[in-house]
C-alpha cells in the first residue's frame, strides 16, 4: 500500500520489515531485541545507573577546546591587537568556540598581543610574556 507522494507502491519504505511499518522508528542503542551494549559489560566499584561510567571503554567523550598555535597568531594579527575568541572566529582562524580556546606554543610570537578569556599551555604562556604580550 502507497504512502502518498511521487515515489510509488511502497513510497521509499521498502516492503516488509519494521521499518517499513507507519510509525516506525528504532532509538538510538537499539540491538534488534539483543542486550544493550552496556549491558554486555560488567559493572564496576561504585557503578551507578549511569550509563556513561559503567565500563571504562563506553564512556562520554568530553569535547575540547578549538587548538590555535602562536605561528599562526603571528601571521594573522598586527603588534598591539587584542585577541579574544570572537576575533578569532571573524578571521575565519577557528571555526566555533563553544567549548574555548587553547592557545599552544608552536611556532615563534614576535609581536606584542593582548590576551583576553583564552587558556594557553605552558609554552605559549611563556612565549607570549617573553615577548611582551598581556593575558588577561
């Protein structure tokens, strides 16, 4: 039986199965009546219902900041500009910074920079201040 549209006998559905039935939909996870993935493991100390810290192999991915090196900085701004993490998503040097920015050391920083609301390693921290930047 059709569904309507331009597409024909089955609309795209295909012919049996469930997921050609109305309503069909499969959540996320689902094994075809097997066990869940987490289900498979075994529990750990101090385990809870949260799924997230059962097995050490299943858990969630913490998402990280956008990475920018100073060889970079040192190609795109001019001595005495202050860097933040808008300005640096206007000059199309990283792409969002929902989860912040992280400045890391590699290349060599010339120029005098302001900082602003920006993580840095070690490195960069170092570079930055031997060269007469400011973090703020």
């Amino acid at each position: 039986m059709g569904r309507g549209g331009k597409r024909g006998t089955y609309s795209g559905h295909g012919s049996k199965g469930q997921k050609s039935r109305a309503g069909a939909r499969i959540r996320p996870g689902f094994r075809g009546g097997d066990n869940p993935i987490w289900k498979l493991f075994p529990k750990r100390r101090g385990a809870t219902k949260k799924v997230d810290i059962k097995h050490a192999k299943f858990q969630v991915r913490h998402s990280k900041p956008a990475i920018v090196s100073l060889g970079v900085l040192s190609a795109h701004f001019q001595d005495g500009d202050a860097v933040s993490a808008s300005v640096l998503i206007k000059k199309g040097i990283i792409d969002s910074a929902k989860n912040g920015v992280k400045i890391l050391g590699d290349g060599e920083l010339t120029k005098k920079l302001t900082f602003s609301r920006l993580k840095f390693s070690k490195s960069a921290r170092e570079k930055v201040e031997k060269a007469g930047g400011i973090i703020k």
